[in-house]
C-alpha cells in the first residue's frame, strides 16, 4: 500500500468521524448561553460583536462526557450582543492544533443566536400597533423580528443606528390574541402574550317584546382587547360557560340568551386562555300582572312575570305587601313565570288602605323595580254571565253585595240584587228595552270599577281569541241558546262554504244558557272572515281573525335571509289565492317588496327569500300576511369572506396589483371601512421616487400607506395596491371595521421571455431583455459565466445591457442555448461595494443562443422560461448544516461503494500479479505513472473579490506537454 491509498484512506476515516459529530445542545435564559458538546467537536470560544466592538468570550468546563460552555454577560453588556455581522472563534479538537483558537472571519449562522427572552410585562394590545418590548436576546442582527404573522420590522434608532437587543421598539406589532409560541431562527420557540381583554361597562335590555313569555335578553359589553381576530373567545355568566358572543365593533360585543333565574352573577370573558376582569351584571324579577282578593276574605293572588325564581328555589323569593310591607305572601308556588302565594284578609286598621299597595318582592337577593305595579283589594271582575227570561246573573269574583252599583252603558241601573255568599255571582233583571250594551259593576267596599262586558239578548257568537295560520282548535262561546237548543250539536260555517268540525262534546254548556263549543279552525289567514253560527232553530253571524305574525329572529346564510317567528302562513294557504294581491303575503325588506312568487320557503313559523341585492346594507324587515303586518325586524348582516388562508399571502406583479377579496354578504355601508395600511419601506420609497403615482386612491399617515378598497358588489372587494417593487410588504386589512387581517405582499421575480441582441461580434455588444417584472434597481445580468455590464432600466418590461467578451466564442459556444440570470440588489445605487448588497430577487431562463457573428445582425430567441425562483440573502449560513448532515453522509457512502473494491483489489489481493515477461528484442523500462498536469489546458481563476457585479472571468491559459 503505498502513501497516496494511505492518505486516502485517512481522509475517509476523518470524513466519516466529522460527519457524524453531534450538533450541539444549546439553551439560555435572561442573563445566561449555556452550549454542550461531544468532546471531540469544534466547539465556540468567542462570539465578535463588531458593530459595538464586543467580544463574547465563553468559558468552558468538561467532564467525562461533554463540554459546557457558558457565556453570562453584564446588564451593560446585553445591551451590546448585537451587530449586523457577528463572527466567531473556535477550537477544533481533531484539526492539527487541537488546543488552538481559530478566528478565520467565520460568521455566525443564525441557527446558534440565543433564544429571544422577552419580559412578562410585555402585552401588546389585540389590535396591534406600535410596541416597546423589553426583554434579552431580542434581536441579535439585522432589522426584522419574527412574529406569528411573519416577520416586523425593527425601529432604527437614529442616533448610533445601532438596536439595542434588550429593548426595541416595533410600529406595526401584528394584531392577535392569547397566548403565542413563535419559532425563532435557531428553531427554538420564545413565547409572549398578548393583553388579558378588560371590561369596562355592560348593560341589558329585553329584546323580541313581540313574545309573551318574554324571557331573552340582550347583554352589551364595551372593554377593550376583546380579540376580533379570533373565534375562540366565549363569556361566562355566573355558572353559564362557553357562552358564544357577536362582535358588534372592536370594542363592543354583545350577545341573547334566555335568563330564567334573578340573582346577581360574575360576567367574565376567556379568549384563547386570557381571562378578563369580573363585571357585576344583575338579572332583577319582573311583575307583568297581579290577581286581586277579597279584603274581608283573603285568599290567593297570582302573579305573573319573568325571572320570579332563582337558581336556588323557592326558598329564596319573599313576597310582601303594604304600605309597610307587612303583610307577608305565603308562597304555595314558584315558577320562573308565575308566583302564587297565600295573604290574609286585610286588618281592621288597615281598611282605609285597601288599594295600590306596594308589592315588594325580592328573588335571589334582587328587587323587584318596576314601581308602576301595584296590588288592590277588592277588585271585582266579570267572567261570564247567563240569562234566563230578562233575569241576568254576572260571575266573576268580589261582585260585592247588595249595594253594588250596576252601570249599563256608562249609566247606573238601578233595579234588586241578588248577590252570592262569597261575592262570586250577582243577580238582577234587565230593562224590558235592553237589547244590547256594554254592562260593568262598582264594589261597594273599594267604590272600584270591574272590567266592561258586552252583551245582547239575543242569541250571538264570538269566538274566544284568534287561530294561528297553521289552524288549531278554537273555542267559541255560542250565547243566549233556548232551553229547547240546550242539548243540540252545534254547527259553524266560514266564508259562506266550509263548515268547521266541531269536536267537543254536548257537556260544555256554561253559565245555564251559554255554551262553550271547540271547533277545528283550518289553515289560513287574515282578519274579518264570516263565521255563522247555528244551534237548533237559532242562528248568529260575527266575524274571525287569525293572529298577526310576528318575527322573533332573522338570520341569513350565504344566499338566502331565514326568519323565524309565528304566522307566516303558508303558500298552501287557501286563502292566499281567493283574496286580491294586497291581502296576499308580501315581504319587505330594503324597500324591496318580495311576493309570495318570488319566497323561497313559507311554512307558517319560518320564511326564507333570496339574498340578490348588489348593495346590501343594515335595515328591517318585515312581512304582510293578508293584510296583516308584523313588526320590523332589524337584520344586521355578517359579512363572511372566502378562503382566509389564500388572502393572506398575495403575489403582485413589479408594478403592483389588486387585492381581491371573495365573499358573502359585503355591506354597502360599510365600504368606507374596508382598507389596507402597507409599511413604507425606506430603502424603497426613496428610490426614484417610486412610490409617488397619479392614482389617488391611498394616502401615507405616519410612513404608512393606506389604500382603499372598492365594493364592487356584495360578494366583491378589490383593493389596488399602487406600489412598485420588489421590497415585500407587511400589510394590514381592515375589513369593515368588522375583523383585521395581516397580509403579506410579495412582488414577482423577473420572468425573462427573449433576448434580443444587435450588432454582435466576437467582443460582444448591446443586449435587450425582453419579459415582465424587471425593477428599477441595482441588477446584475449574466448569459452563461459571462457578466453583461452598464444594465439601464428600460420598464418594467424590458432590460438593456452591454456583453463585453475579449472573445466571445472562447466563452459561449455557437448554437448552444445558455441561461440568461437577472440578479435584483436592495441598494439603490450602482456601487460596488458587496457588503452593502442583499439579494432581493432573481430569476434564470434558458433562451439565449447565437449562431453566426456577422456586423449589424439582428437575431433573437424564444424560449420558455425554464427556472424562476426568488433568494433572500446570500444563504450560505443555511448550508453549514447541510454538509455535516446530509452531503457528508452521501459523500462517504457513495465513495465506499464505488471505491471502495478497487482499493481492496489494489492493496489486499496477495501476492500481486506479475507483469508479463518481455517480448524478445525489446527492453523493459521502468514504469512511470501517468503525469496528471500533461494537460493541454487549464483552468486559471482570479480570486472572487465578493463583487457580484464584476464576477470572474474564466481565462485558458496554454501549458506545454
């Protein structure tokens, strides 16, 4: 084995060891950077912090298994770990001088900087904004720092321009919520959050006063951070949890929900984990109506209302009444709606106090308020009355006794009275003329008047309250019937042809000579249809009305509007096409009016129309059911846009674009309130004045620029964004003062079509690049290895360079296509210096090729563009750990492989063969190995100087064999 398979072989082995050391372990907290190594691996002694003239020296520590290297600057100190270059220094165990410090201008990757430390008082607000964070290790180089929308651009202080790691200053914070982990660039995780939401005020008010059993309220809160960017944020009340909210502005939200019990309850707000302070809402019981009783009797009252109980029961509601309150309700019963309770007989000093008396009632520790409800004794009400020849009896109850005054027709009649024991009935004979009126009583005892009655002598019907749409059973009170009719089945008849079911039996007779009949009311609608009514050989007419609808709750999906409510009716109705168009159902909405032909659903408690209006905008609506017309429903519109993921990230051609925003339900309105505000990147807006144009539909606050978006219609928003390139943007979206959007702009790279080219010789000449997205700034062209000099931007469009070659044929080859790279540059002017250089876009296409020189020749080429990709610096950091985990591995097996058995063959095969004796008359000579430099040519390259705009140049340089 000779030395070169040696040497060889040594080189594998050090290969192979270096590729599998271990990347190293490494962590900090606020003060600290600890490293861990293998004992065997390069390990860092100094990190140069040139721009503050720093040096970070490490101290390192071993045991019997790694080294520990910890790094714990001052307070002062933290201040200074930051520069736009940091380099290093090492010591390598297994190079040459395993004990010796290396410094060879190595910089620091960003996969090793510390780990942002940031400060718990840090809590930047949801709706983002300008921010001062406090912290260790926030930045450690550059002007960007990461965030979960992407990456923020970083305040540049103006006196030393140098950023202070330890506290920074970022004007447009991203918005969000909760809690955030972000990855840094060494692939670790720091973690912040954003401010707890804060309730400032609440308030309540009933809502759908359409509904008798009326329990729904509407509870508003105002704060502030109450997170519009995420759905994941929910109320509690009380013991109520996960209660879901509708945004009403950034800093209002409200919510319905049905609240059954009184009490006092903790409102707070969790979103995505922050808890919000504690409000104090109270939920207060609410009388509606109070039954009377006798003041020499007692007896039991009703009450009725809402949130008459509380969570606790029974046990925690008290009743009293009086000018003093001393009278207590005992309580037999407790609902949330209803109360009824026990109260004794009025005293007898108390007789001169006998009406509007205070109720003072109190569940789960709350008062009832409403004033304008009193209780009175002795209130005597008309529930029924019979007639028998011209005697009259009324029941009802505390009809009082003899002395009752009898009014008829707002006049009192006088005439003998018959009065019941518990003043239940009274008794008189009518006038001989009376035929019909109005008749009511006043009590004795209070002097208070009972409620009127209309009555006739004469047989007549009425029915009891009003059908639903749907049609239901139906009572009616069949009045005056003869003995002779008494035990006989009734009948009823509807607009002159249907006649009702009736469905009761014979035993309903009330009163002695007034029966109370149930009869199948069908599906309609309206109000004042005929009835007639018979029974035996009498019969009456009067007229019946279904119920008026009522909207209780809208809502609308992607294309439609849903109500809900009662008595819609239905396009089945049989009434709806017997009556006239005014009496039929019509919806109206947006001074829109839809008719039944145009509804989309209509079944009585539910009506759906198409959404189809271009310009939507808040209003009412509501519904004309035969006549009849229910309330006006406020329906608020919420907006929805499609694919929220997509927007987020926009591509933009060199001169700008449009953003375009998909959705459902836009309101017109609201269109003022839809607009973008884009960062004025610097380094861009002093470029040529690029970011000045004639289209006014943006203007620039505080470095921002703020463009404003058109409503096309309720599905469309387009947003033009007036800004050249190729800097990419920071947006933020406000949508309809509704939601809030980071959107991210990123300009296209250079797309190159052709190439044109005049008068090309052998030492070149003028080129043309035709394509799209060229930008106005520093370019390097090159075709093939050879650089095209003196680039003039033309437009967007088209690039004009000069190709100077000593010999062009030397360097590109006739008939062969090469590619043509564009090379963008941040800086804005054509200086050479390299450090001032950062790659922002660049783009290679096949399509350039020659195949003659001949003066004043005009040729070009076509070709599809092959390759276009976008760089952001020089990525040389990022292949340090490709070479040690990915190409060092390969590298080793492929050698071992394909190597490997020769080497074998070479130096392990024993003995080695013999060369073959020697043909007679020829004399053997020693044997001389090939000599690998008796090469015809070879390659001389300059040193790259690190100027990307005069690159090397490949020369051929003639050697003798």
């Amino acid at each position: 084995m000779n030395i070169k398979s040696i040497l060889f072989l040594f080189f594998l082995f050090i290969l192979h060891i270096r590729c599998e050391l271990i990347t190293p372990n490494f962590y900090n907290n606020e003060t600290t950077i600890v490293y861990e190594y293998g004992l065997q691996s390069e390990y860092f002694t100094k990190w140069i912090y040139t721009d503050n003239n720093y040096i970070a020296t490490f101290s390192c520590l071993t045991n019997t298994t790694i080294r520990k290297c910890t790094f714990s600057p001052t307070i002062s100190d933290l201040k200074k770990l930051y520069s736009n270059k940091i380099y290093y220094c090492s010591i390598d165990p297994l190079s040459s001088t395993p004990s010796q410090e290396q410094c060879n201008n190595g910089i620091l990757s960003a996969s090793y900087y510390p780990t942002p430390v940031i400060s718990k008082d840090f809590k930047p607000s949801t709706k983002g904004g300008q921010v001062v964070i406090i912290g260790s290790f926030l930045i450690s180089n550059g002007y960007y720092f990461p965030t979960q929308s992407g990456e923020v651009k970083i305040e540049v202080p103006n006196t030393n321009g140098l950023i202070d790691p330890t506290n920074i200053t970022i004007k447009s914070f991203p918005i969000g919520c909760g809690g955030q982990i972000i990855q840094y660039y060494n692939n670790k995780y720091f973690k912040f959050q954003y401010s707890n939401p804060s309730l400032i005020s609440m308030s309540t008010k009933k809502i759908n006063e359409y509904n008798n059993n009326n329990d729904k309220i509407k509870l508003i809160i105002n704060g502030e951070n109450f997170c519009i960017s995420d759905d994941n944020v929910t109320l509690k009340i009380g013991k109520f949890n996960g209660l879901q909210l509708n945004w009403d502005n950034s800093n209002t939200v409200s919510m319905e929900f049905d609240q059954l019990y009184s009490g006092l309850y903790n409102v707070s707000m969790n979103a995505k984990g922050l808890i919000s302070n504690n409000l104090l809402v109270t939920f207060n019981p609410e009388i509606k109506s109070v039954t009377s009783i006798p003041s020499d009797l007692g007896g039991i009252i009703t009450i009725t209302g809402n949130r008459l109980l509380s969570e606790n029961g029974v046990s925690d509601t008290s009743i009293s009444i009086g000018r003093n309150l001393s009278n207590t309700c005992s309580i037999i019963s407790n609902t949330d709606s209803i109360i009824t309770c026990n109260l004794e007989k009025a005293i007898p000093d108390q007789l001169s106090e006998l009406a509007n008396l205070s109720i003072n009632l109190i569940v789960g520790g709350q008062k009832e308020l409403n004033e304008s409800i009193f209780f009175t004794y002795d209130i005597p009400h008309i529930s029924g009355l019979s007639l028998n020849g011209k005697k009259l009896t009324l029941f009802g109850e505390m009809l009082g006794n003899i002395f009752t005054e009898v009014y008829i027709n707002g006049v009192e009649y006088f005439s003998p009275k018959q009065v019941a024991k518990n003043q239940t009935q009274l008794s008189f004979t009518l006038p001989n003329d009376f035929e019909k009126g109005f008749i009511n009583v006043v009590n004795p005892s209070s002097f208070l008047k009972s409620n009127e009655i209309l009555f006739q002598t004469s047989f007549y019907i009425e029915p009891i309250g009003n059908p639903s749409t749907r049609g239901q059973l139906l009572p009616f009170n069949f009045n005056n019937i003869l003995i002779e009719n008494l035990n006989l089945k009734p009948s009823l008849t509807i607009n002159h042809s249907n006649q009702l079911i009736f469905n009761e039996s014979l035993s309903t007779i009330i009163y002695n000579t007034n029966g109370n009949f149930n009869f199948e009311i069908p599906m309609g609608c309206g109000s004042n249809h005929f009835i007639q009514g018979k029974i035996g050989n009498q019969s009456a007419n009067s007229t019946l009305s279904y119920e008026e609808p009522i909207i209780l709750n809208c809502q609308n999906d992607d294309f439609s509007i849903i109500c809900y409510g009662y008595n819609f009716g239905s396009l089945s109705s049989p009434f709806l096409n017997n009556n006239n168009n005014s009496n039929g159902i019509k919806i109206t909405f947006l001074n829109e009016i839809i008719t039944y032909k145009n509804i989309s659903k209509l079944d009585h408690e539910i009506f759906v129309i198409p959404l189809k209006s271009n310009n939507l905008y808040d209003g009412n609506i509501s519904i004309n059911v035969c006549g009849s017309i229910s309330n006006n429903y406020p329906l608020y519109f919420k907006s929805s846009i499609k694919n929220e993921g997509q927007m987020l990230n926009q591509n933009l051609n060199s001169n700008g674009g449009n953003l375009i925003i998909n959705g459902h339900n836009f309101i017109f309105n609201k269109r003022n309130y839809t607009y973008l505000i884009c960062d004025d990147i610097n380094n861009y807006k002093n470029n040529n004045n690029n970011s000045n144009n004639s289209n006014n539909n943006h203007s620039i606050i505080n470095n921002q620029i703020q463009f404003y978006c058109n409503f096309i219609n309720n599905t469309l928003y387009n947003c033009p964004i007036n800004i050249i390139g190729p800097f990419n943007r920071k947006c933020l979206l406000n949508f309809q003062n509704e939601k809030l959007f980071n959107i991210t702009i990123n300009y296209l790279p250079p797309i190159i079509s052709n190439v044109i080219f005049n008068n090309l010789t052998i030492a070149g000449g003028l080129i043309t690049i035709i394509g799209s997205e060229f930008y106005n700034l520093t370019t390097s062209i090159t075709i093939g290895e050879v650089y095209c000099k003196n680039v003039t931007f033309i437009n967007s469009n088209q690039l004009v360079c000069n190709l100077i070659t000593n010999n062009i044929s030397s360097q590109l080859t006739i008939d062969t296509l090469y590619y043509v790279n564009i090379t963008i540059f941040s800086n804005n002017n054509n200086n050479n210096n390299s450090n001032d250089l950062l790659i922002i876009k660049s783009s290679s296409s096949l399509v350039f090729k020659y195949n003659h020189l001949i003066e004043n020749s005009n040729n070009s080429n076509n070709n599809n563009n092959k390759n276009s990709s976008e760089v952001v610096g020089s990525g040389s950091n990022k292949l340090k750990w490709l070479i040690p985990t990915i190409i060092c591995p390969i590298v080793f097996v492929v050698m071992v492989i394909f190597i490997g058995p020769e080497l074998f063959r070479r130096f392990y095969t024993y003995p080695p063969p013999k060369p073959p004796p020697p043909e007679p008359g020829f004399e053997r000579r020693p044997y001389n190995p090939p000599n690998l430099n008796n090469r015809l040519y070879e390659n001389s390259i300059p040193q790259y100087d690190n100027d990307p705009l005069n690159p090397p140049q490949l020369s051929f340089v003639p050697i003798q064999p």
